[in-house]
C-alpha cells in the first residue's frame, strides 16, 4: 500500500491507504541518525515513545548507533547511498564518558595514542555492515508509518536528512524533526524538501497532540511548540509552551535493543540507565545551547526552563531501573548536576540510600565542596566529569564566558582527588578565536 500526502486548507495530513481515515490510533516510527557506537541511550527517544504508546499509538524505532558506515555519511548532505565502509572487528574505545567514536582516526590508533581505553562489549554488540538507507526504507514499507519523527543535533543533521531524502523518494510520509538543531535552525530545516513540521522546544505534548488529531482526522496547524509548512508553502508558526515534567511517563525502555542498555565507562563495560532529574543550567556558556534554551522560554513563553523532575518520580524512575531493568550503573543526565536549590540535594542523598548504585554525574568546577563531594561519595558517585574547556584562563573568560580561575580549577581538583571520586574533565579544540 502506498503513502498518500493529504493537504486539506492549510494543513497536511498523512493518511495510509491501508486504514479508514478516522482511524483511533497511528503508527509512528521514530528516527534516530546517531553516530557509530555513541552508546548513551538517548532517553529522548524512549520517553517520546512511552507519551504515544499511552495514547495507544503504535511506534518502532530506527537507531543507527551500530551501524558500520554511518559516519561515511556524516561529513556530507550529499544524497550518496552507498560508499566505503568503516573498519569493523577492531575493539570499541572508551572516552572516559562512554563516547564510542568511529571517525578517520581509527580506534586502534585512538587507544595507542593513550587517547581511550580498552575495552571489549558484550557478546550481543556487533556493528551491522548493511546499508542504513536501506534498511530505513525497508523497516517504513513493513511499517507502513503514518508519521516519521527525528529527533537529531546538529552533528546528526547531515546523517539524518540524508535518510529522510532516501525515504521521500520512495515514499511520502509525514515528517516532523525535533531537538536541539530543529529548535534554533526550523527556517533552515524546513527549508529541505523532506521536511513538514519542526517541534520548536520540548516535544512531548506536541507529539501527542500531533498523532492525537492523526487519528481523528483533525487540522494539526495550531499545535503549540509545532512550526507547520502548509500547501502554500507559507510556515505556520505556533508558540511554545512548556512540559510538565512530573506529567511524563516511565521510558519506554522496550523500543531499544538490548546491545543499547550497556555502556563503556573507565574501561568496563556496565548496563547502565539515564535518569533525568533537571532541565535547563543556571550558567551562560557562550558554547553551549542552554542558554539559548532558557532564553527562548524566557522571552516566548514567559517561563523558568530550569527545573527539576520531583523527588517521587525521580525515586520511581530509579526503582525502575534498578528493579525492572536489572541497572547496575545509572547516570544523571543534567547539564548541572548541582543545580539543586539548597537541601535539596541533601534530600536526594536520602532518597538514593535505597537505591545503592553507582552513578556516574557531570557539574561545573565551582560547585566543588568537601562536604557536598564527601556526602556524594557516600551517596554512591563513581565518577564524575567537569567542563573544563579551554586552558587559557582569558580565552575561556572572554570567549566562553566561563569565569573561574586557574587557581580555582587546581584547588577544587584537589579536593575531588582528597575525597577519592576519579573525574574527567572536557576540553574542547579547535575554538574561533584561537591562534594556536
């Protein structure tokens, strides 16, 4: 059965030709071009599945993460299907925060430069050597979606266009890009043929409205958080509105295969779970996209995006994992892990006394303190890592707008090694501005 685009007004609809229009649920196939062997779990994606499965929408996944040749695809928009393939067989390399990369530096070259560590996946990990476009296209024709969602960054953007391209030739399904990258570029992105709608922001009550009215047959061009290219080809731009956080359900953890569940981190490989506990940073890296995200929240909806999940879901989150999913490592994944208004994070040391797991956490260097880091340790903290950046304490101040001192730096590291909990830290090369 083929795909019929369905415009009607000012609004477009995808209806199968399989069902009767009306129909009360969709099928959604969520889409997510991640490079090779980046092994966090992305959260994102199983929460967005959760919210539609709820509603009784049907939902599969596309995840490129073990896919041999992906990153063959991600220097370029170039529609090319097909090409050379990235060396397989070799170990995946550890980057100290579970990063598995797979670019011209090789991972053997990667672990002989002291650059990662060593360290074997389990059995069920193997690296697919099909093509993705393929595959894409043959899990839609199965499918038979009406809707196709990716959620993607910028470093994702070209990989995933290039799918969404190799997808509309063949077939015309609707499609809706979310995320960061979609969210500060949707002129750009819905410039692209293969491209509808844009979720601007936070995504989980635009994508249940959105399959909502799918399923009923309903205009869809007023949905908050959505930005709409109609027939005219004019954008329809709605405002944004936030999420309740304590309103989300538990991740839909059954969309991911089992190889997703683990991860490496300091040369050993765990199953490991993300707990979501904050959104949004109190701090201003000139880098970074939160700001950008605070702003927009500020300025278009009036609102205060930096908040977190409350203590009782927070606790079902992690009893879930631990309980249900067998966790034997957890890892937060806020910005900040230390954006806790006071006693709050003395609150969440109690909670977590009946979860015992390790954990794996990042902050900024300023939030160092003995007795906050003492007190974490005993929580059960394994690692952590800081945003260090830059080494150059004026480059830093000056173009990253990240103030602390060198001699901060080196006394709050101090501490971090006093109290026993091994840390990373993040520099990144390659800065405008920089002269060597």
């Amino acid at each position: 059965m083929s795909e019929i685009p369905v415009r009607l007004g000012n609004s477009t609809r995808a209806v199968n030709g399989s069902e009767e229009v009306g129909h009360s649920r969709i099928r959604v196939l969520l889409i997510y071009p991640n490079g090779r062997g980046t092994t966090m779990l992305p959260p994102a994606m199983g929460l967005l599945s959760a919210v539609l499965k709820e509603r009784g929408h049907e939902v599969e996944l596309f995840d490129t993460t073990f896919y041999a040749s992906v990153d063959d695809y991600s220097e370029s928009t170039d529609n090319v299907v097909g090409g050379p393939t990235s060396l397989v067989g070799e170990p995946l390399v550890d980057d100290e925060v579970g990063a598995v990369h797979g670019s011209d530096l090789t991972d053997m070259k990667r672990i002989n430069r002291l650059m990662v560590r060593a360290y074997e996946m389990p059995e069920e990990v193997t690296l697919r050597s099909t093509s993705p476009f393929d595959d894409l296209l043959n899990q839609v024709n199965e499918f038979q979606p009406d809707l196709l969602a990716m959620s993607c960054t910028e470093d994702m953007w070209n990989l995933g266009i290039q799918l969404l391209d190799h997808v509309r030739k063949h077939r015309k399904v609707l499609t809706i890009l979310g995320g960061v990258f979609p969210t500060f570029a949707p002129e750009f992105v819905l410039s692209h043929d293969a491209v509808d709608i844009v979720c601007k922001g936070e995504g989980e009550d635009a994508l249940r409205e959105l399959c909502d009215r799918l399923a009923s047959d309903q205009l869809f061009d007023d949905i908050p958080n959505l930005w709409v290219k109609l027939a005219s080809g004019e954008i329809r731009e709605n405002p944004i509105q936030m999420v309740d956080m304590n309103a989300n359900p538990l991740i839909d953890m059954e969309i991911f295969e089992e190889a997703r569940y683990y991860r490496p981190m300091a040369g050993r490989v765990w199953k490991m779970f993300p707990v979501e506990t904050h959104r949004g940073c109190p701090y201003k890296c000139a880098f970074c996209n939160s700001p950008s995200q605070m702003k927009l929240y500020r300025d278009e909806a009036g609102e205060n995006y930096l908040r977190r999940n409350s203590f009782e879901h927070i606790e079902r989150e992690l009893l879930f994992y631990k309980e249900e999913m067998g966790a034997q490592y957890l890892y937060f994944w806020a910005d900040t892990f230390f954006s806790w208004k006071p006693g709050e994070f003395e609150e969440f040391a109690k909670m977590y006394e009946k979860i015992g797991l390790p954990f794996w956490c990042q902050t900024r260097v300023e939030t160092v303190e003995l007795e906050r880091l003492q007190l974490l340790k005993e929580t059960g903290c394994a690692r952590m890592s800081f945003g260090l950046e830059h080494g150059n304490e004026e480059f830093r101040a000056t173009w990253l707008k990240r103030r602390m001192s060198n001699e901060m730096i080196v006394e709050n590291f101090a501490i971090m090694n006093e109290v026993g909990i091994p840390f990373s830290v993040n520099n990144i090369m390659g800065f405008p501005h920089e002269t060597r």
